[in-house]
C-alpha cells in the first residue's frame, strides 16, 4: 500500500504542482506583452491590431485558469504526502515536518498573493487600465518564492535527512 501511495503523491505532485510552477512563472511577461498589445497600450513599443491584444489577454486568462484550477488540485499532494508518511511511520521526522510547514507556506503565498494579483493584472487588463511594470514584478517576486519552497520541499523529499536508505 505505501507504493501505491507514494505513487500517486508523486504524479500528483508532477501533474498538479508542475503546471502551476509553470503558468505562474509565464503570467507577469505574459501580462506585460498583454499590456503593449492592446490597443493604446502602456510599456512603449506601440499598440498592436485589435486582435492580437485579444490573443495575449487570452493568454493570461488561460495562464490564470491553469494556475487556479491546478492549485486546486494540488491539495492531492500533501494529504496523499500524509497518507503516505503514515504508513511508512515518519510523520513526526523532521524533514517531513519542515516539507508540511514548507507546503503550507507554499499553498500560504499562492492563495494569498499570487492568485489575487493575478486577478488584479487580469482586471486591469480587461478595464484596458494601464499595468504598471511594479505589479508584475512583484507577483514575479512572490512567484518566485512560491516556486523555491516548492523546489526545497522536492529536495527534501529526495535527501531525508537522517533516512537509512543511504540517499
């Protein structure tokens, strides 16, 4: 049974966790294009035709919804981490501790600072109101963060510390 486990909280972490990383990292320059394109848009380099502001907005919409709807998914991944750090007996390591804490604060900046300024860049877009390159690089700075505590909860389920399988 901790195989199976083990399994599935690794897919769910590649299949739930590894688009978000992604899309999240490609909003703020996805935005920013958004932004030149459209008509009268802000960021210098001229506006586009109708059309292709409409196309870089519908990138960010669709980069949005990957973002939201994986994120939601990702709640797989640590009650399967749970399920399976029972069975194998290690829920109080400190390893595992530190990745809970880790995948807390994780989960913390995405719903807390990364989806909501998303929201924001999206509004702003469609209001056709001016995006202020601090807004984008500012989300970038929590996307960031957002996806070092994910790359550090990786490593840790990699090394264990103090885990007997020589790693």
């Amino acid at each position: 049974m901790t195989k199976i486990l083990l399994s599935l909280h690794v897919l769910a972490a590649i299949v739930a966790v590894g688009p978000v990383t992604v899309a999240a990292s490609m909003f703020p320059p996805a935005v920013r294009r958004a932004a030149v394109a459209l008509p009268g848009g802000n960021g210098g380099g001229g506006g586009g035709a109708e059309g292709s502001g409409g196309a870089d907005t519908g990138t960010v919409r669709l980069l949005h919804r990957i973002c939201r709807v994986y994120a939601g998914l990702g709640i797989a991944v640590p009650v399967l981490g749970i399920a399976t750090a029972a069975a194998m007996g290690v829920l109080t390591d400190a390893w595992l501790v530190t990745s809970l804490v880790l995948t807390a604060g994780a989960a913390g900046l995405l719903v807390a600072f990364v989806l909501p300024r998303q929201e924001d860049l999206l509004e702003q877009l469609a209001d056709r109101r001016p995006v202020e390159r601090s807004g984008t690089a500012r989300l970038a700075m929590f996307t960031g963060l957002f996806n070092l505590l994910w790359a550090t909860v990786t490593v840790l389920m990699v090394v264990r510390p103090g885990s007997t399988t020589g790693a």
